[in-house]
C-alpha cells in the first residue's frame, strides 16, 4: 500500500512486479488498475459483484462474493489471495485472453458496414 502520489511510469512497473492486486471496496470508480493488471497477467483479487465479476467471472476463485464479501470475511478474502498466489496468473492470463476477444467481437460489430435499409 503506497498512500501517495503515484507517477504513470513508476505506477505500470509496480502493477508488472506485483503479485496479487487486492481491491476490496464495494463501490470504486474504475481506475484501470484492474485492466492494466491483466495485461501483466497480474491477478486481482476483490467483490465479485463489481465490475471485476465481468472481468474474471463470477465464479472467478479470485473473487468473494455475496454475504462471503463482506469486510468481515477474512477467510472468504484469504482464500481468494492464496489462489491468487498460487495459480492466479493463469486465470488472470485466461480471463485477459477472453476480454481481448470479447472486445475484438465487439469492436467488428461497431465496424460492420451496416444496411441502410435495416
């Protein structure tokens, strides 16, 4: 945990040499770092009914979830950061691989010449 400042360059290379990424907040305003940690296959670990659930699953082992998230859950929340760091870079480098192709889908359809007629 670094409380200050942290400049974009120095902030890629902490999210590259981290080992788990914990964001244990119920409501958080999407930074990126969850993004960006997955493009270093960099697992996160937090609430699944964040915006998190959409990027690793619900059912994603690196994420607590319901009564399971609340703070008070300790061994719901060491349970998800042990599997983190045990086997968490496979199912960060998994879940990156499916929001890449999810967003190549999405991106031909923005791009597909649309039928003027439709």
């Amino acid at each position: 945990m670094d409380a200050r400042f942290v400049p974009e360059d120095e902030l890629d290379q902490l999210i590259a040499d981290s080992t788990v990424i914990l964001i244990p907040y119920k409501r958080f305003f999407q930074s990126g770092i969850a993004i960006r940690a997955l493009e270093h296959a960099v697992p996160v670990v937090g609430r699944s009914e964040t915006s998190l659930g959409d990027l690793f699953g619900p059912e994603s082992r690196l994420l607590v979830s319901g009564q399971n998230g609340s703070a008070g859950d300790v061994e719901g929340w060491l349970k998800a950061i042990e599997f983190a760091v045990s086997d968490g870079r496979a199912e960060a480098s998994r879940a990156a691989e499916s929001f890449h192709r999810q967003a190549a889908r999405d991106w031909a359809r923005l791009a597909a010449p649309r039928n003027p007629l439709d």
